[in-house]
C-alpha cells in the first residue's frame, strides 16, 4: 500500500496492528515472561530479552512517529517515508527475537 501511494489507508492499517500488538504484549506475552520470572536463564538470554525489548519499544515508538507525521498531527523532520522500510525491517528482527527467546524458554528440548 504504502508504494502504490496509499499511504493513510496504510498508516490506518498501521495504527490499528500498533494496538493490536500492545494487546498482544499486555494479554500474551506479559503474563507468558512473569511465569518464568523465578527460573535461571543464562546471560546471553537475558541480553536478548533486553534487546528485544529495548528494540521493540523503539520500533513500536518509530512507527507511531511515523504514522503521526503522515496523517500531519506533527511535523517531522525530513521525509517520513525513508524511514517506513528501516521500521519494518527492524519489526521483523524483534518479531524474530522473540521467537527465538520463546523457543529458547519453552522449547523441550
């Protein structure tokens, strides 16, 4: 959508998997990481966890930067498209991420 030039529908669409992936953390994943608070994970695990955190709430931060200044709620500096795709690639690397610290938690192996 957002190269054809249907950018607001595309920032509407956006917005709306924006909430839904905030309910998806506070319903899903929230309560998922507290029932393992009192396990030992490693040190390279909790690095992950910490990254993955700190990168998804960048991300989710970008895209609401984002999503604001195309629909002109406020003025961005430079042009707001350049940073659509580095918003998704980065997306997709935490979306990754925590597969990873999911499997890595509660993979039987």
């Amino acid at each position: 959508m957002a190269h054809s030039k249907k950018v607001k529908p595309h920032c509407s669409l956006m917005g709306v998997a924006l909430f839904l992936q905030l309910l998806t953390i506070v319903f899903v994943m929230s309560p998922s990481l507290s029932s393992v608070s009192g396990i030992q994970i490693s040190d390279q695990l909790l690095l992950e966890l910490w990254v993955h955190h700190i990168a998804g709430l960048l991300v989710m931060l970008l895209v609401m930067y984002i999503n604001l200044a195309v629909k002109s709620s406020i003025r961005f500096l430079g042009d707001p498209y350049r940073l659509m795709r580095p918003a998704a690639l980065l997306w997709f690397v935490v979306f990754l991420g925590g597969m990873h610290i999911y499997l890595s938690l509660y993979s039987p192996l």
